[in-house]
C-alpha cells in the first residue's frame, strides 16, 4: 500500500507535479493512529464514508456523533456511528475496501483514511487501516455542527435516476463536494473539494467542477485513470439533508480558461465531469443545524 499507484503517477507526469508530489510520497507509509492523527481523529464530529452497498454500487456517506466517535488505536479505527436508516449505505457488508475524510471545518484540518471494513454491528463499524494522511486545509469553509442523537423517526429517501430542478440547485449552491472513487487495488478513497457557491456547475444531468490547485497527490484524479466509478456528496448543513450521487466520472484536460468565465476550472485545465445512474436525497442527518463561523 505505501508509495503512489500507477494512475496517480500517469495524472502526475501529465500535470507536470511528478517532483512536487514524490515529496510527499512518505505520506502513504502504513498508517498508525496511536499519534498526531488519532487525537486529530479522536476529536471530530464529522466524517464521510465511501463504500459499495449491498449490490455493489459506490455511494459517499457521512457520519457524525459526538467527540471520541471516531476511535483510533493502531491501524484500527473504531467508528461508533453507522449510516442512517435512509441512507443508501445502511447496512453495508464488511470485507470491503472503504475510504474515509474527517474533517475541522473551524481549524480547516482533514484527515484521509482507506483501509477495509472489517466489522459491521449494531455498534458501530471497524476498519483495518492501510493509510492515513492529512491534507492541506485549501477550499474548506468554516462552520461548527451540533452533533446529536439520531432522529426518533425513520428518515425520508428519495430514490430517482435523473436531477431534478431542485437538486441541481442544491448544487448550485454548495460550497462543500465530497467525492468516492476506486483503485482495483488500492481501495477505496473519500476526498473533499470546496470553493464559493456556483463552483459546482450542470448540464442536464451532467455534472462539473473545477480542478483548483491543491497537493499534487492527485489521490482521486489517479483512480479515475484507471476505475472511472465515482459517488459524490452534497450534505445542506443548514438544512440538515443530504445529496447523495453514484455514477461514473472522468478528468478533462484542456487549455487553461480565463478567471470568471464560464468554462474556469481554476486555472488548471482541468475538471471532472461526473453523470449520476443513481441519487438519493435524505433527511436525517445525525446533527442540527449548523454555525457559519468567521474565516
């Protein structure tokens, strides 16, 4: 598991970041949590799940609680939460490889972890994990959640095939993307993209969003070039819903566009288009509503 994968590598030549990114190549050495990382970790209250449900289709899914739901010890992470009763990832089968982000969003910290899903029980889930890494704190928005019991009633999902007018504004306005994919071999991964409401842009059912600059890594870019599946997740903090998307996703390389236009991706010349085969909206995230707080 340690060193970069052949799609990261390829999608590190083609941006010109290979030296810039074999620096931080020591990042993917076995995971420990007994540090830095397991108190990082032992002190959230939000984080996202990428794994496959019952038939084998990718979704992106959070998870919150109260401080010490995530619980790390070793290479094992104790997470005494599960996805809710509407989400599309309750009851998950374990022996899976799943991806996970924790996320500061008053101290603009994340913390990536992959690994896979050894247990499911009534408790909670446990991952044996192969790498952990932190991530810089670009594009994250500050805001402090109200973590709380689950709901007393069943939640609501929502199951279509297509975006509604309503769901492509959820988009629209976000600030905060979560997005899943897959390696063949190195499991799954859970990343994170902000920028300023509109960042994320549609055409009928065609999503895209802008590739703005960030480590270099290109952990979710490099599993695209070789496993085009992806999910994607908007949680509405405010609202206390979520949008969850699975379909498939592809990294497109241009000219870079000029600032403000309607074709910027950020000055990179690249973006990734993603078209959703299945969305599920919820209503039961485990948290009220959420604090805008000062940048």
């Amino acid at each position: 598991m340690s060193g970069f994968h052949e799609g990261e590598l390829a999608v590190q030549r083609r941006a010109g970041v290979s030296g810039d990114a074999a620096r931080l190549e020591g990042m993917l050495a076995p995971a420990d949590l007994d540090g830095g990382i397991g108190d990082f970790l032992a002190q959230r209250d939000f984080a996202v799940l990428t794994a496959r449900d019952r038939t084998g289709r990718l979704w992106t899914s959070p998870l919150g609680g109260p401080p010490g739901f995530l619980d790390g010890d070793g290479r094992r992470l104790t997470i005494h939460a599960l996805p809710t009763e509407a989400d599309p990832l309750h009851e998950l089968p374990s022996g899976q490889a799943v991806g996970l982000i924790a996320v500061d969003f008053d101290r603009r910290r994340r913390v990536r972890i992959n690994g896979v899903l050894a247990g499911v029980s009534d408790a909670g889930l446990e991952i044996d994990v192969e790498q952990a890494f932190g991530n810089c704190p670009r594009y994250i928005h500050r805001r402090r959640l109200d973590p709380t019991d689950p709901p007393a009633r069943p939640g609501r999902a929502r199951w279509s095939r297509t975006l509604t007018d309503a769901q492509r504004e959820t988009l629209h306005r976000t600030e905060t993307l979560f997005v899943g994919t897959l390696h063949p071999g190195r499991g799954a991964d859970a990343s994170h993209r902000g920028g300023p409401p509109g960042f994320v842009r549609t055409e009928g059912d065609r999503i895209w969003w802008p590739d703005y600059p960030g480590n270099n890594m290109f952990t979710t870019f490099g599993n695209l070039a070789v496993d085009d599946t992806a999910a994607l997740l908007v949680v509405d903090f405010e609202r206390g819903t979520a949008l969850h998307l699975s379909g498939r996703a592809v990294v497109e390389w241009s000219a870079p566009a000029p600032p403000g236009s309607v074709d910027d991706e950020g000055g990179t010349g690249r973006r990734v288009s993603f078209v959703p085969s299945g969305i599920v909206e919820t209503d039961d995230l485990p948290w009220g509503a959420a604090e805008r707080t000062a940048r």
